[in-house]
C-alpha cells in the first residue's frame, strides 16, 4: 500500500507542476504520466482523466489549508491576532501555489467550476469556527462579522500583488473590523 500511496503522490505532484504551468487545458493525461516518470495505463489504474488528478490536488490542498486557518484561528494572541493570522494563512497558501504560473487566471476558474462543492464545504467550516471565536470573544455581531471578513479578506487575496502584501492588510482588516465589535 505504503507504494500506491508514493505513485499516486509522485502523479499529483506532476499533475500540480505540470497545471501550474500550462493549465488545465494544456496538461493531458500523456504529459502527466511522462512527467511522473510511469505509464498512461499506470495512471489511469489510479484516475480516470485529468479532471481526476485536479480534484484530487484541490483535495489534497483544501485539507492543508483548512489545518493551516484553524491552527492560527486557535494559535495564541488575542482574537484580532489570531483572526489575522488565519486570514494570512489561507490567502498567502493560494498566493504562494499560484505565484510565477502564467495560468493562475484559468486554475481560479477551474477550480471554481470543478471543485465548488469543496470550496462551499471549506468556507462552510473555516465560516463556522470563525464565527465560534468571534463568539466566544465576546463580538456583537459573530455572524455578521465573520461575512465580512470572510468576504473583504477574499477580495484582499485576490488584489494583492505579493505575499508581503497580505498580512498588513488582513491583520488592519481585522483590527478595524473586530476590535469595535468586541464588549
């Protein structure tokens, strides 16, 4: 088993590469299997097409980033920091997969038309436990709240030109929104 998990790790690795820098459209199943160094039948054995293999990334990368927004969520400081953090960690991963790849346009739009469901039930979770601190925080209006961050943080992601970018805003996003809500 321990050598059917490295073969499908070593073909989402090739599959991410290989996404990042010719896109959806312009990976085939062919290139995927050259690029991880097996078999198309070998490939297939384990997806049946390319669409396939970029689910199975999006999975891969939704689980890391859901750990990675919670950690911080729950990390130390108060509930500005930690609200901050976790906005940091979540924008700077997509950031940073994206950075460099001429196709970060076309993978945005792909990701949203084939993996809506995972990207509804992240933002469900990473919605709900944002909303849980706010709440325990002591903050007016959680629920509220929580959208509005939720969604001025996306727009902040998708604006920013760097990484280095990021956190300033997020962490003034986050003072200037939770510090007046909190009792």
């Amino acid at each position: 088993m321990k050598a059917n998990t490295g073969k499908r790790e070593t073909i989402l690795a090739a599959g991410r590469r290989l996404f990042l820098k010719h896109g959806l459209r312009g990976a085939s199943m062919e290139a995927i299997a050259r690029e991880a160094g097996i078999a198309k039948p070998t490939l297939y054995a384990y997806f049946p097409d390319k669409q396939a293999v970029f689910l199975a990334i999006v999975d891969e990368l939704v689980a890391l980033w859901r750990q990675d927004f919670l950690a911080a969520l729950r990390g130390e400081g108060d509930i500005v920091q930690r609200t901050g953090a976790a906005l940091v960690a979540k924008h700077k991963a997509v950031m940073a997969l994206l950075a460099g790849s001429p196709h970060a346009a076309e993978i945005y739009g792909e990701q949203d038309r084939l993996a809506a469901p995972q990207f509804r039930q992240l933002e469900a979770e990473l919605s709900a436990a944002l909303d849980a601190e706010l709440t325990l925080a002591g903050a007016a209006r959680p629920r509220l709240l929580t959208q509005l961050l939720l969604a001025a943080s996306f727009g902040i992601g998708h604006k920013a030109q760097s990484p280095a970018e990021l956190g300033p805003a997020l962490r003034l996003l986050s003072e200037r929104l939770i510090r007046p809500e909190l009792g």
